[in-house]
C-alpha cells in the first residue's frame, strides 16, 4: 500500500498543469492524463498493458511531440515538449518501467524512448530531465530473465546512435562526471549550472580517480550473449559505435574512466576457455570470420558444439580487432593492452609453457591463427611484443626444433604468419639485430693476415673448414659446385650456384618433364613483391653496412639468432624428416630470403662470402646436406626409378608402392625444388638491385 500511495501521490503531482492554450497542447495533456488515471481508476493489478489504453495514448504522444518539433523554429522548444521536460514525465515513465506496472510496461516506456530519441531531431541528451530517466531505464536492461531484450537492444542503440550524433552526451549515458579529463573543478566552476532550454544540464562534478562500473557498458556486453541474433547484433554495433567516436576527448573516456577494456578481453577469456584444443589442425587453419557472418540470415548453424564455440571465439576476436581498428588511438592502445594481459599473459601464456604436449599443440594452434586475422595496428603492437619480449618468446622459437613433428609444424607456420605481418620488429628482432656487424664475414686479406701472425698460425687451407670436411666433398659428382668467382657475381653465378648444388644423379624434376627453376619465377616474383610491400615504410638501406678491419675479431662470438639457428639445424636434418615438415620449413626460409633488406640477401642468397670460423650460412648448410645426400643415396638401388616413383606419388599420379627409404627420396625431392626455388628467387630480386 505503500509504494501505491506513492504512485499515487506522484501521478496526483504529475496532473498539475497550465490552462492550455493550444489545441495541440490541450490534446497532449489529455493523452497524459489518460495513463495517469488508469493507475488512479484502475483496481486491477494483473491486467496486462496490452489490454489498456495505455500503448495508444504514448503513441499519440509521441506523435504530437514529433508534428510539434516540425512546426518550430530549430531554435525554440514546443509547448507539448516543454511540459514533458518541466514535468518530468520520462521520470513518471522510468518509474512506471520499473514496477512493470501494469504488466508489460517496461516494453511500452522502452518503445516510448526509443522513438522519442530517434525522431525527435533536437538533442535532447544533455538536459538533466532526459538523461536521468535515460540513465535509469539503462540499468534495468540486459537483467537475469528479461522478457524485453529485443526492445532493451534497439533502446541501447538509439542510445549510442545519438550520441554518435552529440559526442558530447557521452559522459551523461555512461554517468560520469561532466568535465575535461584529467581537469580539476574550481569551486566557482562547482557552483555554476549549465542550463539549457527547459529542461537545464546537472552541474559539473569532479572527476573521481577509479573507473566508472558503466551499466550501459554491461547492458551491452549481457546482451551480446543472447539467444536472439537480432539482439546480439544490435549490442554489437552499439558497441561500435561508442567506440567509434572520434569527436573531444571521448575516446580517453571510455579507455581511462570504464572498464570496457576489461570486459571485452573479459568475454574473450572466457570464449578461449571453451575451444576444443583438441582439434588443433582446425584451430590453426580457421579462415578469416568477419564479425557479423554468424548473424546473416544465410548461416548455418554449427555441426557440433565444439566448432559453435570455435565460431564465437574467432568472430569475437575479429569483432575486437574490428573495434579497435575504428577506436580513436588512445582506446586502441588500451584495449589492445587489456586483450594481452588479460587473455595472451593470464591465461595463453601459462598454456604455452606446459609440459603437456597437447596443451602447448592447442594453445600454439589458437596463437598462430591470430596472428593470422589480426589486422588492428593496437593489437598486432602486442601481439608482436609478446611473441619476441615475454616469457613465452623463446620457448616459441625452440620449438620450431620439437621432438614433436606437430609441435614443430605449427611452430613453423606461427613463424611464417608472423613474417607476413606489416610490423618491422619481427624481422629486426628475430634476425637483423644478429646480422648488423656482419661477424659471420671472415676478416678483410690484411686483419687476417695480422690475426695470423698474432697467433703464429699459417694461413687456413680451405679443406680444414669443417663445412668442407672430406666426409662432405662433391669429388663423386660430375657437377660440384662452382668454384668462387674473382670478380662481382652476376645473377647468373648465383642463379647456377643454387642450381648445381644438386648432383645430377639424384635431379628428377626432368623425368616428369617439369620445369627447371623458371618454373617458380612467377611464384619467386608474387613472393618478393609481398615482402618489399611490407618493408616499403620501414627505411631500409640499399647496401649492408661497411666491414671494418676489426669486425673479423668479434667472429668467434657469432651468433645467428635462436630463429635462424633452430631453422639451419632442422634443415640440416632435411633428409631425415616428415615430407610436410620439410615443405614448411623451406616455406619460412623462402620467405626470409625474399626480403630486400642487404643482410638478409647477402646471408641467405649470396653463395660466394666469405664465412669466418665457425659461422655458417643457408648454403653452406645447403653444402653440408649435400654431403651427407651423397653417402646415403649409394643405401638406395635404382635410385632414378625410385625417385621418379616418389615423384609421382606426391603429385598424386598412379605410381608403384613402395616403403623403403620413402622419407630419404622425398627429402631429395624437396631439396631439389628448395634449389630451384632459392635461384628463382635471386633471379627475381639481383637485377632489381642491380637497377
């Protein structure tokens, strides 16, 4: 009885008003004191609203207010929107709402907002007898059990719809305080009122230090979670829109006094500690999911769980990047921050340092998916610092080189998606911080001489390099490779280096009548022109750094890089391991040659340097693996026939079976293309920088 008697005592207070003046105004207060006396007539709670005359009489309301503002002036306010400011009846309303009083009013105020901001053109957010209604009836949308949530999602986005339009109203919708950030109030600044027409703006109040628990932040996060597709899509694009405002300073808004960081990287936890990892290979290969697919009218519906919840992952992780790819730059940064610390730190990064294999193949697999579909320049920031800088970085790197054929596999293929990412410390940490010095070079004629003499060492004859040990001479081939021209190498020199490091014996592209390495210049070409588009902005110089006479005496001291290293020493091991492992680890070393930068090509595509002790480069590890192809090819009878055979197998033509020595010929195979592959790729990119 009570809260009636305070109903009514409201509604009585509601019904004070001017002696109307005009018709229109006369007709608006009558409709409004139609719904006021229902509640004041009415003696039966239970009636649904449906059944009243209530639903009719806000209509006619609205449309009054709306026909009234399209005969005004912009600048003046009408009669009939004067009274319902002055008269707090969007208060009446929330309140109304609330009680579900009548049941099922809360969708009829709801409906009564919705239509009001959106078809009334004057802006009507900043005035304190709007936005506080505003602000109420936003904390009871997206409760537990909600009957209403289709009419809660279309209110929140004409919400952020009108504060797209007045950037300005964004402090009123999330409750914070109306001041520059980072500003302090005077006690003059205090004590002023901002008033507008008819219906006045609080005062500013000072700006506290922790963040603001938004209830239309978590409205909207609730309802993205819904049953309903239309619902869960509305949410979504209201978020972007609050995200998307670039106008004042509301970007610094919502990074330094909500908490939208943290529930959006909230949301991706939780959708992460769903994914099945025991499907690895499909974790790793998802396509690309735009955000909005799984809203379309065309989308299936999942075939099991496991891939419903790998659907949600991937399309909140591409709705994210989408958002913080429209976010103004200082929320990018933050909720890029928020995804690492909260999601790859808390929770990836532990996985990937477990002892347990699957964990550490599941997590590697979601990991080098991302990296694939990131896009937003914030999130690819992080991405790119925790793969190089965290605990996790060389754990990653070592298992490119994992007693785990799969765990190896997917190592490679995170490497390889990280080098298609327009980020220059990718390349910069993993190898050219290694090779600026050029201490793999053996020192100039004149240091080495002087480091000899030093010493009281002759001078190193060739044959005691242990990369041209006489296990691993070319004596038995009709081809070894070229000697070390005296003069600058042209393209052709370099071309045939790579060419003839393969014996004629064991080349059996030419049984099939496949083409020589002019046949991967197309490809070589695609592939070149990718790298140089991601390098174009990073500044690189046209020629490597001058060799200094000391530079030979830190040569001991060379250290490749953990990328290059665990790369060199798996290809080492090329004739002994997975066919499709071996295709990956040539794909990531393909790659790498192909960039422009003057280190990389004169470590990785210049046959003819000379290497100081105990350094190594791609060819002369390519030297070494055909020494050891060399003792092993005399295990394999008919050996053309074989390969010819294996050949055949891998096109998928119809071939002989055969086991023996299966893994030892597809290594030949991969070795002879990888050879034609390197020498396309140098025809591809010397007469470039010969230009």
């Amino acid at each position: 009885m009570e809260t009636f008697g305070r109903f009514t005592s409201m509604l009585l207070h509601a019904l004070e008003t001017r002696e109307p003046t005009v018709e229109l105004f006369d007709s608006f207060i009558d409709h409004w004191k139609s719904i006021t006396n229902y509640y004041i007539d009415t003696t039966d709670d239970s009636r649904p609203v449906r059944q009243t005359d209530i639903p009719w009489h806000l209509r006619q309301m609205l449309d009054i207010l709306v026909y009234e503002e399209k005969q005004q002036a912009v600048e003046d306010t009408g009669a009939c929107m004067e009274y319902l400011l002055q008269h707090k009846l969007l208060e009446t309303l929330c309140t109304l709402g609330k009680a579900q009083y009548p049941p099922g009013m809360s969708q009829q105020v709801l409906l009564f907002f919705s239509k009001l901001l959106s078809q009334v053109q004057k802006p009507l957010l900043q005035l304190v007898n709007v936005y506080r209604p505003v602000q109420k009836l936003i904390c009871l949308c997206a409760l537990p059990g909600s009957q209403t949530e289709k009419e809660e999602a279309q209110f929140l986005l004409v919400v952020c719809s009108r504060v797209k339009q007045d950037p300005h109203t964004l402090r009123y919708v999330l409750q914070l305080p109306d001041q520059p950030v980072g500003s302090t109030l005077s006690s003059d600044q205090s004590e002023s009122s901002m008033q507008a027409s008819s219906g006045g703006t609080d005062p500013p109040l000072p700006c506290g230090p922790i963040q603001s628990e938004s209830s239309l932040l978590r409205a909207l996060l609730r309802l993205t979670k819904s049953q309903s597709s239309s619902v869960c899509l509305r949410a979504h694009e209201s978020l972007l829109l609050l995200c998307g405002l670039q106008a004042g300073s509301s970007g610094e808004l919502l990074s330094t006094h909500t908490q939208l960081g943290e529930l959006l990287a909230g949301r991706l936890q939780d959708l992460y500690s769903l994914l099945p990892m025991e499907d690895a290979a499909e974790l790793q290969n998802w396509p690309h999911t735009p955000w909005s697919t799984q809203f379309s009218r065309h989308s299936a519906d999942p075939s099991s769980q496991s891939v419903g919840h790998m659907i949600n992952f991937f399309c909140w992780l591409d709705f994210l990047d989408h958002l913080m790819r429209e976010a103004p730059q200082v929320l990018s940064v933050k909720l890029a921050v928020c995804v690492c610390q909260l999601w790859l730190v808390e929770l990836l990064q532990p996985q990937l340092l477990d002892t347990c294999e699957q964990v550490v193949l599941g997590s590697t697999s979601v990991l080098c998916a991302t990296v694939k579909l990131v896009q937003s320049s914030s999130l690819l920031d992080q991405l790119v610092h925790f793969l190089l800088r965290s605990d996790a970085a060389q754990p990653l790197l070592r298992r490119c080189d994992h007693v785990s054929d799969q765990i190896s596999m997917v190592s490679l293929c995170l490497v390889e998606e990280l080098l298609q990412k327009p980020h220059r410390d990718v390349l910069d940490v993993l190898l050219l911080s290694f090779l600026h010095t050029r201490s793999y070079l053996s020192p100039p004629a004149s240091a080495q001489e002087e480091q000899q003499t030093e010493s009281g060492e002759d001078s190193e004859d060739p044959e005691d390099d242990p990369f041209f040990s006489d296990s691993l001479t070319f004596s038995d081939s009709p081809h070894p490779p070229p000697p070390p021209p005296s003069g600058p190498q042209t393209a052709d020199d370099v071309i045939n280096s790579f060419l003839c490091l393969v014996p004629v014996q064991v080349r059996s592209s030419q049984l099939l009548q496949e083409g020589g390495y002019e046949s991967y210049v197309h490809d070589a070409h695609t592939l070149v022109t990718e790298c140089q588009a991601l390098s174009l902005s990073w500044d690189w110089p046209l020629t490597p750094p001058s060799l200094s006479l000391s530079s030979g005496k830190d040569s001991a001291s060379f250290f490749e890089g953990h990328l290059l290293k665990v790369l060199f020493d798996r290809l080492g091991r090329l004739l002994e391991q997975p066919y499709e492992l071996n295709l990956q680890l040539t794909a990531v070393l393909s790659r790498l040659s192909a960039f422009s930068h003057p280190l990389l090509h004169e470590y990785l595509l210049n046959p003819y340097i000379h290497l100081s002790q105990s350094s190594r480069s791609l060819f002369s590890v390519l030297i070494r693996v055909m020494g050891e192809l060399m003792q092993r090819i005399q295990e394999v009878s008919n050996l053309s026939e074989r390969l010819l055979n294996t050949r055949r197998a891998l096109l998928g033509l119809p071939h002989d079976p055969g086991l023996d020595h299966l893994t030892l010929l597809k290594g030949v195979i991969v070795l002879e293309e990888f050879c034609k592959e390197l020498a396309a790729i140098a025809f591809v990119k010397l007469p470039q920088d010969q230009d």
